[in-house]
C-alpha cells in the first residue's frame, strides 16, 4: 500500500512538472508567433516601398511608361504579399487573409484611383493622357505603402513576442540553474521549448486546414493547443 501511494505521488509530481515546463514553453510559443509575424510585416514594408522607388525612377527616366509602371507594381506587390505570408506563422497568415483574402486587380485599383482623383462619375477611359498617368502614378506610390494600422499592430506585436521570449528565456535559465544536473536540465529545458513552438506551428497549420482561410480565432485556438500539448508531451515524457 505504501509503494502505491509512493508512486501514486511521483506521478502527481510528473504531472505538475510538466504542466509548469508547459506553461514556460507556451511562453516562447506566443513570442516565436508575435516576433516572427512582426519580423515579415517589416520585410513586406521595405521590400514594396523599395519596389515602388525603382520604378518611379525608371517611369520618370522614361525607361517604362506609367502605365508598365502600376502593371508591374501590382503584380510585384501581390507576389511579395504572397512570399511574404508563405514565410508567416499559420496564425499570422490567418490574420491577414482575414484582412485581405488576395491582392487587388489592375483594373480595380484604376477604378478606386479614378474615384479618388476625379468623383464617382469619372472615367478613366475619357481622362487626358496626363490624368491617366497620373492615376497610375498613384497605383505605384499605393503599391509601396503598407496599412499603417496593420503595421503599427504587428509593430507591437513583435515588442510584446520579443518580451515573451526574454522572460521564457529568464524562466529557463533559472530552472537550469536551480536543478542539481545542469546538462540535463538544459537539455529539458531546450526540448521542452522546442517541442512547444514546433507543436505551435504545426497546429496552427491544422487548424488552418481545418478551418479554411481567414480564420484568425480557430487558427489562434489550433497554435496554442498544439504548442501545449507537444510541450507537455515532450516534459512528462523526458
């Protein structure tokens, strides 16, 4: 009977061990989220600003016409946004498919141009050569501004990711300092962390599956279950 109860509470003590080492890993899993989505939100920034730079250069040089210009533009923005999205944690794509599904078409972003400039009753097709410029113009300088509320919100993001991550660093090389073999301790502590921003990812990809695309809140729930489980797993079972 004692010999039960012995192990009865080193299985307890397993338990909330690794509960705990899971709460440490789920730590540097949001962080790893929030940091590495504000790290490509700043990518997709330079990369299309640098893009629309180039060819106002070439299109005043006369090198392409303004109109090659936002051709060329939209189709290197909405490249760059998919790159960019292919390289996101499954939540972050998420959220920006919610946000928008898919890039915009030549002729549509003429039409909202045309409005903007001209009023509602405008027409491109009866605008002068130098008002048509214009308007593709404004195509290619669109074509290198991000969102700046999205960028400021991923901006943040990536400070608080970046916080997470230096306090599951603290949390860890505290329990390797306090634990009697320091190795091994690390070692756990490595795993542990690992295996939570890779179960993470993985099941914020599933979730993605499951739930189709733009689904920020299923995709959130699918991250955190998988990071929790893959870290509990690889905690009870070091």
């Amino acid at each position: 009977m004692a010999e039960w109860q012995f192990e009865s509470a080193s299985g307890d003590e397993r338990l909330l061990d690794a509960a705990v080492q899971s709460f440490e890993a789920q730590l540097a899993n949001v962080g790893a989220h929030l940091g590495l989505d504000g790290v490509t939100r700043a990518q997709y920034g330079r990369r299309i600003a640098a893009l629309a730079d180039d060819l106002r250069r070439q299109a005043r040089a006369g090198q392409i016409t303004w109109a090659q210009a936002a051709e060329q533009a939209n189709e290197a923005r909405n490249a760059v946004m998919d790159i960019i999205r292919s390289r996101s944690t499954p939540v972050g794509r998420a959220l920006a498919e919610r946000l928008k599904r898919e890039g915009r078409t030549l002729n549509e972003l003429i039409a909202r141009k045309v409005v903007q400039l001209h009023g509602p009753q405008a027409e491109f097709g009866r605008l002068s050569p130098s008002q048509q410029n214009a308007v593709y113009a404004e195509i290619v300088n669109s074509a290198g501004k991000s969102n700046p509320q999205v960028t400021l919100m991923m901006r943040r993001f990536s400070a608080a990711g970046r916080g997470l991550l230096v306090l599951s660093l603290a949390v860890s090389i505290y329990q390797v300092a306090i634990a009697e073999d320091h190795v091994a301790a690390a070692q756990r502590e490595a795993a542990v962390t690992g295996a939570g921003i890779g179960g993470g990812i993985a099941g914020g990809a599933l979730a993605g599956l499951a739930c189709g695309p733009g689904a920020p809140v299923c995709v959130t729930v699918g991250a955190f279950v998988g990071g929790v489980l893959a870290a509990f797993g690889a905690s009870y079972f070091w």
